[in-house]
C-alpha cells in the first residue's frame, strides 16, 4: 500500500464524515426552527456559519479526491 491509497482512505473517511456532519447540522436546523419552544431562532447566525464551513471543507475534500491518483 503506497502514500495514495492512504491518502484516498482518509479523504473518503473525510468525506464520510461530513455527510454524517451535513445531517447533524440539517437535525440542529430543525430543532433551531421549531417556534414551539423558547429559545427558536437563536442559532440562526451559528448554523450559516457552520453551513458554510461545512460546504467549504466538503468542496475541498471532493478536489482533493480529484487530485490524489488512484
């Protein structure tokens, strides 16, 4: 097993990973939007952020695979 093979091995467990994140966040999404309890909305800001980051650390592990050799 050489450098490549590993590195695709942790890019694909990165990946992962985040799709496991993706729906952490689209549960806390949710919950945040629920007006049935206080505290509704209060995430707002964190939750664009974290949407962000997520979307940002995903794009670049999907060029990453593009880039390591098979």
């Amino acid at each position: 097993m050489n450098n490549n093979t590993h590195k695709r091995e942790v890019l694909e467990s990165l990946d992962v990973l985040l799709k496991s994140v993706g729906d952490q966040l689209n549960i806390l999404e949710a919950l945040d939007k629920d007006e049935s309890d206080s505290g509704s909305y209060d995430l707002h800001d964190q939750l664009d952020n974290l949407f962000a980051a997520h979307h940002s650390l995903a794009r670049c592990v999907k060029r990453s695979m593009l880039v390591v050799p098979q």
